[in-house]
C-alpha cells in the first residue's frame, strides 16, 4: 500500500511555468506537490470568495487560482489562465 494520496486531475494545466524569483526560493518539491493539489481542485489557503470562484471558474472556464506555503512557511501562488494554456507558479510580489 502506498502512502502517496493520487487523485484525478480536474482540469489540464497548459504549459508550466515558473517564474524567476518563485525559481531561486521556492523548493522543487513544494511546487510539484502545490500543483498536484492545484490541478485536483484543493485550492490551498485562498478565502472562501476566492473559492467559490475559482469552482464556478472550474465549470465556467475561468481563470484558477490557488494559495499556498512551502514547508518552510513561504507563501506563493498558482494561477492557470481561463483557457487553460498557461499555469504559472509565482511569488505574490511577482504579480
């Protein structure tokens, strides 16, 4: 049995991207596992408005956008654009 928790995405990310800054801090496996969650629709620590959006946008095709923190405590973002082409991982001052 294995203790790796796999789900089915709920929509496709398009092209990833990083940007740089997000590159230099951001732990390499923080990001796989905050896009793992991302694409199966957890949307990490974004307020319930932002939530409600983000599953309207789901069924809408909207614009998603997700929160969270590394292990270490460092906040940043993932967005995947409304036609799903693009998702990018980012810092908050990258915006």
């Amino acid at each position: 049995m294995s203790d790796t928790l796999v789900t089915t995405p709920k929509f496709l990310l398009g092209q990833t991207v990083i940007t740089a800054n997000a590159n230099a801090v951001l732990p390499e496996l923080d990001v796989i596992v905050a896009l793992q969650r991302h694409q199966s629709g957890d949307w990490g620590d974004v307020d319930n408005h932002d939530r409600q959006i983000n599953e309207d946008d789901l069924r809408s095709g909207g614009r998603l956008f997700s929160v969270y923190h590394t292990t270490g405590g460092t906040k940043f973002w993932i967005i995947t654009e409304w036609d799903h082409s693009v998702t990018t991982v980012l810092m908050p001052k990258d915006y």
